[in-house]
C-alpha cells in the first residue's frame, strides 16, 4: 500500500498534499466564453451557447440531435418519458450503478429491476438480460408490450450504463432488446469521449445521456445533454424541458406538464470550452492509464482496463483487490494519507428504497461491490 501511494504521489508531483480522485482542468476558453455569456445578459436558458453546445455534442457523438439539460440525471428523467415509460412501468437497469439511474427510473413513475453485470464491463450482462427476457418474460399482443410475468406490469424500457467511462457489450444488449420491442436508452454520464466498435457510447439506442457534473471528463459545472438520431424525440425533449411553452411573441402558452430543465446559458458557455479541450484530456488520462497498468501488473492488485473492441475515456481508473478485507485496508490507508480513493457505489439493491425491487441473480455485481476502488484519475500537468 505504501508503494502505491508513493507511486500515485510522484504521478501527480504532489508529495505531500491531498491528491483529489478527479478534479476539472481550466485551461481554455472558460474565462472568454463566461465574459461573453455574462456581456450578452444571456445567462438563463435561452443563449448562443447553449444551441452551439447541442451542435457541438451532436457532432462529436455522431448523433443527429442533442438537447442540453440541467444535468445527467434531468436527461435521464425525460429520455425516459421520450420512449413511453411511465406509472406502473418497470424498466430494467443494472443494480451497479449511481443512484441517478435508478432514481430517473422512479421520477418516471415506473420501478426499476435489476440485472446482473458482467466482470469484464462492469455493465449490464448481455447473458443475464436474455435469460431474464426469455424465462421473466410474455409478449402481450393488445398493448404490443413485453409483461412481467411475476408483477404482471409492463417493461417498458432497458438502460445499460458504461461504467467509469467503459462501453458495455452494448450492440449485443441491443439485438436482444429489439427481438422484444423493448427500447433501449443508454446511460452514458460517465462515457464522452468513449467508444465501442468505432461508435461513440450514447449513439447506440434510441436516445443516450451524457452528465457535465464538475467530476466528469468535461464540465459545465452542472449539466447534462440527450443525444438521439430521431427528430421527434429530438423536438420532444426540447418542447418538455422548456416548460413545454409554445411559441409565441407575448403570450405565455402551454400544452402539457414541462419541466424546467434547460442547461443554462452560463453553463452551456463552460461546456463548450471544455469540449474543445477533450480529445487533449482523452489523451492525457489514458497515458495515466498506461502508466498505472504498467505499475499494477507489478503486483497482486489487478487494472480494470478497457473491454475488448472498446476505446475508452478512463474517466476513473479502477483497480481489484482480492477480497473486501484488502479493499477496505487499501481505502483506509490511501484516504488516511492524503490520496483520496473511493469503493464502487452501494448496489441499488442494498438500499433502503430500493431493497424491495425485483432482481436476478446478482453475482457479479456483489462480486466487484466488495472488490473495486477508484483511484487518482485527474488529468496530470499539461
């Protein structure tokens, strides 16, 4: 434990302060881009940068349409509306997750359940899901929907989510959602910037969601974006995260409940300074990744590193320990000693809201629970 923290220390030149698990870099056109938003009085939800943040995501992720929102978990909330879910639902998501996936699930109205993840990925298990499908599962033909044989409640949607940054099998989740009419929104908030199979994570489903939370790759400070190649969920989410307001010169007009969900301008004006900087940060953390593979390979701790057929972002670099007792020593240590580390989230089925839902056989999920831990994954000195 020692050595690493030595190691982690001389990566970051940081002998003896606190080295933070991930922290923005401010290196751009922040500062020009604010002054000007601030210059403008166009610091709300109406501005220049908030359209060209849409563009500019669109066409880094090589989807057809982006809508910005106050932050991932907002561009959750409505992708899932987007694709029909709602009261009474059930939609199916991974139970190693951030709380923001299963909690956009129930703003919806609808409970989540949750299915195992595969080792390799850290996501959603192709396997998993397909067995949960065929033998969970029935087709009923008058509302064209796939019922829970057990609830007797409709699926209505699948959310797979790229952990730290890592895609998921996600072509293969997909052949096995269509063949049960079952849309797929992916929960990307943690992946811009990584791909799978030469295609950008997000792009895969019918809409995926990015977060620009001040932890992610890029940041806005707070904010999220929806990304689909389908204009009318595209016009959709844009008409319900302005309040659903119709056009009008003076007249204030509304044709259904809203939400008050737009990425400010201010906001907007930060992301897409960062964004021209993210091929620079891609580069530089998956250096840093390289380096701590070359280092952990040396010892009895094992790297998480990238799936096969996968370029990925390396927003938090993950390392494996052997059982929860090392685990919990190694956290311990490093926190004690300045160099901030973090365990995987509290599954989902651990929790008291969620403790009740319906969930397959978890193995794997419990399995890395007890066993990973995020280490140092700022971008180091430019």
């Amino acid at each position: 434990m020692e050595n690493t923290i030595r190691f982690i220390r001389k990566i970051y030149n940081e002998p003896e302060g606190i080295i933070p698990l991930h922290v923005p870099v401010f290196q751009g056109n922040e500062k020009k881009y604010l002054l000007d938003c601030v210059d403008s009085t166009f610091v709300s939800s109406v501005g220049e940068y908030v359209n060209r943040i849409e563009h500019d995501i669109a066409n880094y992720t090589g989807a057809n349409y982006a809508v910005a929102t106050v932050n991932g978990t907002a561009a959750l909330h409505i992708a899932l509306l987007m694709v029909g879910v709602g009261p009474g639902d059930e939609v199916i998501t991974q139970s190693l997750t951030f709380i923001a996936t299963a909690n956009a699930i129930k703003y919806s109205g609808a409970n989540p359940i949750f299915i195992d993840v595969d080792r390799d990925t850290l996501g959603l298990s192709p396997d998993h899901l397909d067995q949960y499908l065929k033998n969970q599962t029935r087709w009923d033909k008058k509302s064209s929907k796939i019922i829970n044989k057990m609830t007797l409640k409709p699926i209505s949607a699948c959310v797979p989510m790229h952990t730290f940054g890592h895609p998921c099998k996600i072509d293969e989740i997909i052949n096995i959602c269509n063949r049960f009419n079952l849309p797929v929104i992916e929960d990307s908030a943690e992946s811009l910037g990584s791909f799978y199979k030469e295609k950008h994570t997000g792009t895969y489903g019918k809409l995926g969601i990015f977060s620009f939370n001040g932890n992610k790759i890029i940041t806005s400070g707070g904010g999220g974006i929806i990304i689909t190649d389908d204009e009318v969920l595209a016009r959709q989410a844009k008409h319900i995260t302005t309040t659903a307001k119709l056009p009008h010169p003076w007249k204030y007009q509304h044709d259904m409940i809203g939400y008050n969900y737009r990425m400010p301008n201010i906001n907007a004006a930060m992301a897409c300074a960062q964004l021209e900087q993210i091929d620079c940060f891609i580069k530089n953390k998956r250096l840093l990744a390289e380096k701590y593979k070359s280092y952990f390979d040396n010892t009895n701790t094992k790297f998480i590193s990238e799936p096969p057929n996968s370029r990925s972002n390396y927003w938090l670099n993950t390392i494996m320990f052997n059982d929860v007792v090392q685990r919990d020593a190694f956290l311990r240590y490093s926190n004690e000693n300045g160099v901030m580390t973090r365990p995987a989230w509290s599954l989902m089925t651990n929790l008291h809201m969620y403790h009740d839902c319906e969930k397959g056989d978890l193995t794997n999920s419990r399995f890395l629970e007890e066993r990973i831990v995020n280490i140092p994954s700022s971008v180091t000195s430019l």
